[in-house]
C-alpha cells in the first residue's frame, strides 16, 4: 500500500483513536479495495495497482506458470476512469 495512501487514510480519520480508528480504517479499506468476484492471492507481498492514490477494481488472476520457469500468475486491474486494464506478474 502506498504510503500516500496511508497518509491520506489518517488525515480523513481525523481525531479517531484506538478502535474507532481501527474500525474507521478497515471499513474505508474494505470499502475502497474492491474485487469483482475473490480477492487476489498473491505468491508474493501484496501489489494493488493504485492509479491517482485510489486503488483499481481487482478483476481476476490467472495461472501462466505454463509460459514460465516458475510458478506465475498475472494479476488484472481495472481504471473505471479510463476504462483500461493494468496487470501485475508475481513469480514463486
């Protein structure tokens, strides 16, 4: 996660603290990372596409290990502001 995102996460919790806070941010983050159908599962550390600090729809992923030396997948993201796809690789 970005940290401009962290930091804009904060400064529009206000003077949220302890679990306020925390319930603040989890239903912003649930809320603002949405998936089309699953959440992504990632082979390796997390890697949301964020396009202007917002975070992209997750669309899908799909196993491309066949193409590879390794164990891949090809994550799919989706900018409804331009209405274009970005993807991300991950290799184990």
């Amino acid at each position: 996660m970005p940290d401009e995102y962290m930091t804009k996460l904060l400064k529009n919790a206000g003077d949220l603290k302890g679990v306020e806070l925390k319930k603040h941010l989890k239903a912003t983050i649930l809320e603002e990372f949405r998936v089309l159908k699953s959440k992504p599962r990632w082979l390796q550390s997390p890697a949301w596409v964020f396009i202007d600090g917002k975070p992209l729809l997750f669309v899908g992923q799909l196993d491309i290990t066949e193409i590879w030396h390794d164990t891949a997948r090809l994550y799919v993201f989706y900018d409804e502001a331009t209405e274009k796809y970005h993807t991300v690789e991950q290799f184990m």
